[in-house]
C-alpha cells in the first residue's frame, strides 16, 4: 500500500486530499439532514423528488423484480444500481444523507482524479492533467455574457458574483441558448452519473497504458472490465452506449487492442441482455441533428449553439488535436463520436436527455484544450502574458456556477421521524403496497417506500411511459360516483390503499368518503387513507 502512495508526488497527494474535501462539500451542501428532517437544496428539489422514492423503494419498501415506484406495473426503465446501493446503505442502519452522499462524494472523487490521471498518462504532463481537472469543474460556457446583462461592470462586480444565487443561462428550461447542463449542478442533481464516467475513464487508461508500455492486458482484468462494462446499464444505459461507441472506435483505430477489446465487447453484450430484453427501453432511437440548436438543419445555428456553450473551447479542442500526437488523436477520435451521435439521434423522449454525450466527450476532449494552453504557455514571454486572460476566459462560467450551488438555500422535507402518515404508513401497510396518490411530488408513501400509481408525469414520460393514459385512468378513479366500478379498476390495477387529502393534485369524489373504509385520517393535514381490501369485498 506505501509503494501505491510512492506513485504520488507531495503535489499529487494534497490534490487528492484538495479533491477528497470538495467533493464530500460538493454534495452535503446539496442534500443533507437535519432534526428529522431531509433538507434538499433547491437546484435538487425537482430531481431528488424522482430519486429519493427510489432509494426508498428499496430501503423501506420492496422493489424487486424492480419497478419504477412513482409509475408501477410495469417493468422500470430507469438505470436503477446506484440508488439500489444507496437503498441498501440505508437498510442496514445508514442514514439516508450519509448513505447517499459519501457514495456520491467518493463517485465524483474518482471521476476528477481519474480526469488528471488521463490528461497526465496521455500527455505525459501533470499540468495537462490538472488544467483538464480545473476546465472540468469551471465550464467555459458563454453564458458570462447573460450575467452581465443583468449584472453590468461595477465596483461591486465581485460581490454580485459571489452572491449570485441564479445561473445565468439554464437553457432549454429559461428559453436561453446556453444549456443547463455544464455546470456541477448536473452531478449533485443526478448522483448515479459521476461513476460511471469514471468508469469510462479508467478504462481508456487501461487501454492507454496497455497501448504505451506496450504491455498486453490480463485475461482477469479483461474479465473484470468486461463484467463491470456488461452491469453498467443498471447504473447508467447511456454511458453504456458511449462506452461501447469508443471501445469500437479503438478497436478499429488500435489493432494491438483489438482481442482484449473484442472480449470485452463479448463478456458485456452477454450479461447487458437481461437490461435489454426485459427491463425495456425509453423509447425507439430517432434522427435528430443539432440537439438543442434548432428544429431545422441550419449549419450556422449549429456553430452558434456550441461556440456559446463549449466556449472558447471550441477553438482550442481542434487545436489541441493538431499539435498532439498520431496516437493521442487516434484517442480524439475514439470519443468524437459522442459529439457527432449526440447532434444526430434522440435515444428518450425528451432530446435534452442527450447531454450526457456532450458531458463525456468535454470531459477528454477538455484535455487536448489544455495541451494547447500549456503548449502555449511555453513558447514565450507574450504567450505567457496571453495565458491567464484566456484561462479567465475559460473559466469564468464556471465560477459564477459554482457560487449559484454554493449560495443554494435548503428546502426542508418532514420525514418519518417528524411526519405522523409516513410513519403509519411504514408500520401498517405491506412493503409492496401502491398508494393511489393524490399529490405528486415527495408523497408521503413514497417516501415511506411505497409505491404511488402516478407520480410527477415529467420523470415517467421522459423514461417512455405512457402517461397520457395513466393520468387519464387516475381521474378517472378519482371521479368514479359507482363503488363497484371503482372497486373494479382499483383491483385491476393492483392498488391497495387511496389516498385523498385536500387542496392534493388530484380531487376524490365523496364517494371514497362515504363507501370506502378509511384506515388513517389526520385533520391538521386533512389526509385520509382508504383500504381498498377492506372496502371492495
């Protein structure tokens, strides 16, 4: 283990403990606990209301064969592993903000260190390795140009930016061009996709390695990477395809890589069935060009979309591609594809969902930037001067992010400790049960591990469910006047209990007042809970 440390210098070893500490920041700013209570950071209020039922459904409920708990009976068709793990951290005793965050923490420390590592193996150079870390956690997004329209230059310009509590551009969400997804919000909102990219980075350095020391890789570790590569559409399906995607590219760019590569490839299309066939798919692959550029093809809406969002990154990428070597480009063009299938083909409902392509080709694509910026420290004393107002420049995004998380408020969520129904709903109702909800957002069933019929329509829809029908049939329910005929599509349907209270999302017709028994009511919230077992014998 004191040889392993030996590997590091001094330098290296307080980046880590410098990585370590921010990252374990990063995300107990965002989502933590206090008194009973869950305290969630408002940027993560909306997504966490899609994962924390998950982890619940596993923690205090029973999911398994596994369902997506905000839109049961059927199949779930969400990369579910990392919020399994969290679940069961919380199982055994774990609480749910430790049991979430250091498997968060230590997900994004590895996908930073495994970024310097890359930049430092591929490039030979520390200083390319730590430069892609910073452009990493900084984006250089152009969406400094939306802030100073409503923070114009000033004495008190520092000030409006460490106190800055709005991101400037959120696109496609505020109607702007820059997107929402550069800045570190997209990991302390979806926790499950920080490992994965790391996994994808550590191994392009396996093959990297195997590649320069000309040392050919071991049956075990092929075996290992092929089995971690064929589970990784349980922690995250599109990474899996990007993945795939690269190991492709390199086996036709790296014929010495081609038979470890090949088993790979074999060993993870073998044991990705089971995801494949019986887990389902969000939706049918569509052409699509530009992502979020536009509707229309128009090739200079195209180039205006990513020089806002890439940056001055646009232009230093290609450059870093040049200047580099014949076997860093064949790595460039192991990952272009990413950018090339995400401005051509829709793989969800929603085309927004593509982002996790761009994110993975910055990641290495920000390596070569950073080759080209210490290729153009080093030519002289005028490129020297020319450095660090490029270095603001492509960072500047970035820092006005960061202190929009930083400056994050907490929205506080009663949990079972401190709200009367989610505790009776734990202790008197089977893990499996599904709740007829009647609100959307953070149910208290939910949050008891139960599963709620029709959950926010945003988060199935986007997974390809059909929630048109859905919703339909639970007003339907709701608005049902004939007992027999609710009793009917509620035991169809699998549903155990109903859930009315009011001012709720959806209105209960009086009927479940009147002919339904009612196993839990609290007149400060004005919930009411009916047995659908009890009522429709």
């Amino acid at each position: 283990m004191l040889n392993r440390f030996k590997l590091l210098s001094p330098l290296e070893i307080i980046l880590v403990i410098s990585l370590s500490v921010f990252s374990f920041w990063l995300m107990f700013s965002t989502f933590s606990y206090e008194n009973g209570s869950m305290l969630i950071g408002s940027r993560a209020w909306s997504d966490f209301a899609g994962h924390i039922p998950l982890i619940r459904s596993f923690s205090f409920g029973s999911n398994f064969p596994p369902e997506y708990p905000i839109f049961p009976g059927e199949p779930i068709r969400y990369h579910f592993l990392f919020y399994l793990m969290v679940g069961m951290l919380e199982k055994i005793g774990l609480r749910i903000d430790f049991a979430l965050n250091i498997l968060s923490s230590l997900s994004f420390f590895l996908l930073i260190f495994s970024i310097y590592l890359l930049g430092k193996i591929l490039f030979k150079s520390k200083a390319v390795g730590f430069l892609g870390s910073v452009f990493f956690l900084f984006n250089g997004s152009f969406s400094f140009l939306e802030f100073f329209k409503t923070h114009p230059f000033s004495p008190n310009f520092l000030n409006q930016i460490f106190s800055n509590t709005a991101f400037p551009s959120f696109g496609p969400y505020d109607g702007k061009v820059v997107s929402a997804f550069w800045n570190l919000n997209i990991y302390t909102n979806q926790r499950h996709f920080a490992l994965p990219l790391a996994f994808f980075i550590i191994l392009l350095l396996i093959v990297i390695k195997s590649e320069i020391y000309k040392k050919k890789m071991s049956e075990y570790l092929i075996l290992l990477f092929g089995i971690i590569l064929g589970i990784l559409p349980f922690f995250h399906s599109g990474v899996f395809i990007m993945i795939g995607l690269s190991l492709i590219s390199l086996f036709i760019l790296l014929p010495k890589e081609r038979k470890p590569i090949l088993f790979m490839l074999l060993i993870a299309g073998l044991l990705s069935l089971p995801r494949i066939i019986f887990l389902g798919q969000a939706s049918a692959v569509q052409f699509h060009f530009g992502y979020l550029a536009q509707n229309q093809p128009n090739l200079f809406l195209f180039l205006n979309y990513w020089l806002l969002n890439f940056g001055l990154f646009l232009i230093l990428i290609p450059v870093g591609f040049i200047l580099s070597s014949k076997f860093q480009k064949k790595i460039f063009l192991s990952v272009f594809p990413l950018f090339l299938i995400g401005n051509l083909f829709q793989f969800s409902p929603e085309i927004a969902g593509n982002h996790k392509f761009f994110n993975a080709f910055l990641i290495i694509a920000n390596l070569y930037a950073a080759f080209a910026m210490i290729k153009l420290w080093r030519i002289n004393l005028i490129t020297k001067t020319i450095f660090p107002i490029m270095f603001v420049f492509l960072i500047f995004s970035g820092v006005i992010d960061f202190f929009v998380i930083k400056n994050d408020s907490f929205i506080k969520l009663s949990d079972y400790k401190q709200n009367e129904e989610i505790a009776w709903i734990m202790k008197n109702t089977a893990k499996n049960s599904v709740f007829l909800n009647s609100s959307y957002l953070y149910d208290p069933a939910s949050l008891a591990g139960r599963k709620i019929f029709f959950g926010w329509p945003y988060f199935s829809w986007s997974m390809g469910y059909d929630t048109d029908k859905r919703g339909k049939l639970v007003e339907k329910i709701f608005q049902e006047n004939n007992k027999s005929e609710a009793c009917k599509l509620l035991l169809e349907n699998s549903i155990s209990y109903i859930e009315t209270k009011e001012n709720a999302d959806f209105f209960a017709s009086p009927l479940y007042q009147t002919a339904f028994i009612p196993v839990y009511s609290n007149p400060i919230t004005s919930s009411n809970i009916f047995d659908v077992k009890k009522s429709c014998k």
